[in-house]
C-alpha cells in the first residue's frame, strides 16, 4: 500500500493521519519532538533533527509522497527531501510563505490587498517605515513567528525602541494597522489537475494573539463571499499549488485585505470535521495523493473553540452536551497557551 509522509507531528500532523488512513494509506510522521501528538496514531514516526540528513533521506525514501503541517521547514531539508518523493504542497508555498516579506510581496505583486509593509532591518529602517506608514502599526519577525510571538504594537513613534528590542535582533517587518470589522478565513484546496474548491469562509475570533473561535457562515455579503472564494484561488493558482491552503483575511470597508497565508491545513478549518462530508484533512489528503477533490459543501452552521491549556477541565461538561464534538490532541502535558483540543458545536437552527 501507498504511504504519505507527513513531515511535523503535532495536532494538525495527527489529524492529517488520520484522514490518511481513512483512505486507506498509511503513514509516515517526521518529527523532531519527543512523543509528538501524531504519534499515536501514525504507522511510524522517525524522530530527528532537520539537520539529520540521512534520517531525512530515509523517512524521504520510505514513502510515496511527502506533505506537512508545518511551513518552517528548512531549505537544506527540502533540497534532501526532494531527491526522495515529490513535496506537495510545492516548495515554491513554502519559499512564499517562510518569511512574511516575501509573502506580503507576493501578495501585493498578485494584485491584492495587504496592510502597508516596509522591510526593517534595523533602528533606521523602523524610524523611515514609522514616517511613511505611521502609528498604529505592528512589528512582526519575518520568520518563525505564531499566535502572535514575534509581534510588537506600536501605537504612537515613542514605542519604536522598545518593540525593536522586542525582535531580539531578528529581522522584521512593520505593518500598518488595519482597522478590520471581522476577520475571517478562507480554506481552500487545489487538486493536481488545477481545480479548485473552497470551503465556505469562517469568522475567526482571536484572544491573545491566538484563535479562540471559528463560526461558520462567516457574517459575509454575497459579494464579498465571492471575492474570498476568488481571491484565495488566485494564490493557490499562482503558486500551482497542490492541497489546502488557509487564507486569512480582514474585512474592511474598503474590501478584503489578505493578512497571511498557510501552506498546509489551519486550525480554522477544523470546523469542517462536523461540518461537511469531506473535511479540510480529507481534502488535503485527497489533493497530494491525486484524488479528486471531495465535496465540502456545509450542512450545518458550526461553533469551533479551542480548548487551550486549562480549557481542558471543561472536557467532562462538554461532553454531556449533544450538540459538542470533541477532538482531544493527547498532549501530555497542559501549558498555557496551549493547544490542548477544540470542540465544533453544531447550532441547530
Ligand atoms: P497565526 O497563529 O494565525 O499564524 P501569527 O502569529 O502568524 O498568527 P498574524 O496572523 O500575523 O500572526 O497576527 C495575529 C493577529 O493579530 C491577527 O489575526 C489579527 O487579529 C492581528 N493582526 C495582525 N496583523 C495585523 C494588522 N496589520 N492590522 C491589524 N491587526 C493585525
Ligand atoms: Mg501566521
Ligand atoms: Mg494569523
């Protein structure tokens, strides 16, 4: 039988395996972390560094197609990887979508809205950006960064010092602040014969820097519904992208505007495990291994929270209501501001 390769083994790494096995494959898990969430469920897990280019080669030579879950894979990896299955998505998602520079380029260059962005080197940098772009503004690292580490506010030009402190020497760019009524997402899929389906676009509510909720249908007009759904395929088309893809986007008056892409499934799109016949992990799946695209058309509106570090004491509670679906990630450990598992709850209408 066919194996996938699934580089990354944490909850989206395990969730992907799942659905791998559902269709009948079986699975591979590269990870560097001990006992990883994925783990438990793959069918063999290597664990090793991304500089460990002979278990790179043997996990790359042991399966069929590579896919992943985590975007921050290193260039010297990949080019290992390469000479051993084909990568999809594609290498050219993940030379996009490493550093937020480049994404936001390839973003602007698409033709498509993005916050104002400037390239900050350095002190000087930040003052020439700050005169150009003005406060409110957010300093991110260009590389690396996740629920919202790496990021500094600058409300007014007096923080600048500090919010450069901040990036700990890292390279970063400053983005102007985007005054956005709701954000919301756009899951998309890309078979390898280029055709394209999205899901329907959830709202995302975020606490902390990290998503809390996702609700389905996003409070979207007929319009701007379609400019989502068409915006999003102009990415995946550009980058001749093969699997889902998660577009995050800020509704304005003035339109959307693309706040970031990931090149994998997102935690966004987890509602579509109760909320649709294929969900977002299928259809990853289904795209890398050359199936057709299934059907994610929603039946149901869904609530999607995250339980996060102590969120998991509400399991019990949770699980006494009917309306809950339960995804648990078999974290060993509880941290806060960890992601621990979330829950869809169907609304009944
Ligand atoms: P993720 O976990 O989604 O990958 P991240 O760490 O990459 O998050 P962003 O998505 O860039 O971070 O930012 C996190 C949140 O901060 C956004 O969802 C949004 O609420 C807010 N935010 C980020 N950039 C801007 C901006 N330019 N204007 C206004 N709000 C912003
Ligand atoms: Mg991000
Ligand atoms: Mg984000």
């Amino acid at each position: 039988g066919a194996v996938i390769g699934i580089i990354g083994g944490g909850q989206l790494g395990r969730m992907l395996s799942v659905a791998a096995s559902r269709l009948g494959y079986r699975t591979h898990v590269f990870e560097p972390g001990a006992n990883p969430p994925a783990g438990h469920v793959a069918d063999r897990v290597t664990t090793a560094g991304y500089d460990d280019h002979a278990a790179l080669r043997a996990f790359g030579e042991s399966v069929d197609v590579i896919t992943y879950e985590f975007e921050n894979i290193p260039t010297e990896a990949l080019d290992v990887l390469e000479g051993a299955a084909p990568i999809r998505p594609g290498r050219e998602a993940l030379r996009v979508s490493q550093d937020r520079l480049t994404e936001k380029t390839f973003l602007r260059d698409l033709g498509l809205a993005t916050a104002p962005f400037a390239d900050v080197p350095d002190a000087a940098a930040l003052d020439a950006a700050l005169g150009r772009i003005g406060a409110p503004a957010i300093l991110k690292t260009r590389r690396f960064g996740y629920d919202g580490k790496g990021q500094a506010r600058i409300m007014a030009a007096g923080d600048a010092a500090s919010a450069l402190a901040d990036m700990n020497g890292a390279p970063a760019i400053l983005e102007g602040f985007v005054s956005f009524s709701a954000e919301v997402s756009v899951i998309a899929a890309r078979g390898q014969g280029g055709d394209v389906a999205c899901f329907d676009p959830g709202e995302n509510v975020h606490r902390d820097g990290i998503l809390r909720t996702t609700t389905v249908p996003a409070r979207l007009s007929a319009a701007q519904r379609t400019d989502a759904v068409l915006l999003a395929a102009r990415i995946l088309n550009a980058l001749d992208y093969v699997g889902v893809m998660g577009v995050e986007l800020f509704v304005t008056p003035q339109g959307l505007v693309v706040n970031e892409i990931a090149p994998r499934v997102h935690n966004s799109g987890h509602w579509t495990q109760n909320g649709c016949a294929v969900d977002q992990f299928e259809q990853h799946i289904r795209a890398v291994a050359g199936w057709p695209l299934g059907d994610g058309s929603r039946y149901a509106d869904v609530v999607m929270e995250n339980l996060i570090g102590d969120d998991l004491d509400r399991v019990p509670g949770l699980a006494r209501n009917a309306d809950v679906a339960i995804h648990l990630y078999g974290k060993a450990e509880v941290k806060a501001g960890r992601k621990m598992g979330h829950v869809n709850r169907i609304i009944r209408g």
